[in-house]
C-alpha cells in the first residue's frame, strides 16, 4: 500500500519525465538535437535578475 509521500514522488517523477519527453519530441519535431541533462531535467532557469556589482 502507498502512502501519500510515495504517491507524491510517484507524481513528481511522471510529471518530470512527461516534461522531458514533451520537450524531447518538439526539439526533435524542429530539428534539433536532443539534450540530457540530469541535473536539471527540465532546462528550468531562475527568473530573477542577476545582481549587478557595478553599485
């Protein structure tokens, strides 16, 4: 029986490989190459501005 910690990492994992996949078959659907990067799966970036040092 799965609690529901095991039910979350089930989810997330499926959610982090469909994302993958999705981004895999448009790469490949424009042509491009297919890039693996296991540290961030899902090419994800910080949205916030880098901090300047020119103060």
């Amino acid at each position: 029986m799965l609690t529901n910690i095991s039910y979350i990492f089930l989810i997330s994992a499926l959610l982090i490989f469909g994302g993958w996949a999705f981004k895999a078959l448009i790469s490949l659907a424009e042509g491009k190459p297919v890039e693996v990067n296991l540290k961030n799966p899902l090419n994800l970036k910080a949205r916030w501005p880098k901090e300047s040092k020119d103060k």
